[in-house]
C-alpha cells in the first residue's frame, strides 16, 4: 500500500555499507597521502646518507691527488683532483637540498665551512707548485694543517650519518606502524562491509518472505470469498 515506505524500511540497511565504504575510501586516500610522504622521508635520509659517504671519498680523492702531484711533480694527477673538487661542490648542492632536519642542516653548514678550508688549503699548496714553489708547498702540507681539517670534515661527517641513521631508525619505524594501523583499520573495514551486507540479504530475504505469506493469505481469503 505504501510501496516508498517498504522500499525504505528494506533498504535502510545500505546506509550503513554506503557510508562505511564512503569511509574507508576517505581513510584511503589520507594514508595514502601520509605513507607517499613517510617513504619520501625515508629515501631522504638514505640519499643522504649516500652523498655524506660520496662527500668524504671526495675529499679523500682531492687529497690524494694534490699529494700524488707534490710528490711527483706529474699534471696528470691533476686531473681525478679537479674531477674531485667539481664533484664536491655539486654533492654540497643536493645535501642542502634533501636534508630536512633543522639540527642537520646547522650540522651541514658547519661541515661546509671546513670543507671551504680544506678546499682552500688543496688549491693553494697546487697553485704553489704550479709557479714553481713546491717546497714551500710540501712546507704547508707536512705542518698537518690539512691532515686537521681532514680529521675534522671525517668527525662531522660521521655525526651526520649517526643522526641521519637515529632519523632513519624513527622514520622507518613511524612508517611500519601507520602501515599496520592501515592494515587493521582495512580488515575491520571489511568485516564491517560484511556484516552490514549480511544484515541486507538478510532484511531482503524477510521481505521476500513477508511478500511471499500476504500473497498466499491474500490468495486464501479470495478462495474462501
């Protein structure tokens, strides 16, 4: 007799699974956001944990290439120790680009400073060799002023991988217990779905049923009429 009134009282139980799916799709698209941004975290502190190693061996190789010309008084060594110096400067780039951590870039800016002192200390020794000065060059070299600052860079540096590790540890830690809070949330997001679409079948099969008895009532009261 009044057919929106049952199609509402059969159907009501949908609400529930449309808001619910409504929900978890919301819930979707939030973590999905915050693990996009956890994994960006992530590959942030490993790139530049890679950079500060690329940095050192840098150094390194610049070092060994002055010292190999001093010694040897050879141009060819020159070579791996420009390649080295431009190398530096462009990982100084992309390490003040992918540290996002105040207390690292203050670490960073430090570091750099002796970097510059230590690059310094490289071009003048070679310039002095260049101009045919090596003995005041080797001079510079055996007061272990660089071997200082080299001392130095090496400690900064490996407080900066130590840091970047510790925010490594808690970034990858953050990132697996969102993970596992998505993946509860996912499975009672599903048996919620579940139980909502068994208590639906469940109202359709009482209407039918219902539907089913007034007929055959209905059909009775017609035969016995």
């Amino acid at each position: 007799r009044y057919p929106p009134v049952r199609f509402i009282r059969a159907y009501a139980v949908l609400f529930p699974i449309f808001l619910l799916v409504a929900l978890m799709v919301g819930f979707g698209l939030f973590t999905e956001h915050a693990e996009l941004l956890a994994q960006d975290n992530i590959d942030h502190s490993n790139a530049v944990i890679d950079h500060l190693q690329l940095e050192r061996a840098s150094l390194l190789g610049a070092e060994t290439g002055q010292r190999g010309f001093l010694l040897s008084e050879n141009s060819a060594y020159l070579d791996p120790y420009n390649q080295a110096r431009d190398y530096i400067s462009k990982i100084a780039g992309r390490l003040r680009l992918e540290i996002d951590n105040p207390d690292q870039i203050a670490r960073l800016d430090g570091l750099q400073g002796v970097i510059a002192m230590k690059l310094d200390e490289l071009s003048r020794t070679v310039a002095l060799a260049e101009n045919g000065r090596r003995d005041e060059a080797i001079a510079i070299v055996r007061s272990n002023v660089g071997d200082g600052l080299m001392n130095d860079i090496r400690g900064r540096i490996a407080a900066m991988m130590d840091a970047e590790r510790l925010l490594l540890g808690q970034r990858m830690t953050a990132h697996g217990a969102m993970r596992a809070r998505v993946k509860w949330v996912t499975y009672i997001g599903a048996m919620g779905a579940a139980l909502c679409a068994t208590f639906f079948f469940m109202a359709l099969l009482r209407d039918q049923r219902r539907r089913a008895a007034a007929i055959v009532e209905l059909t009775r009261l017609k035969d016995e009429a």
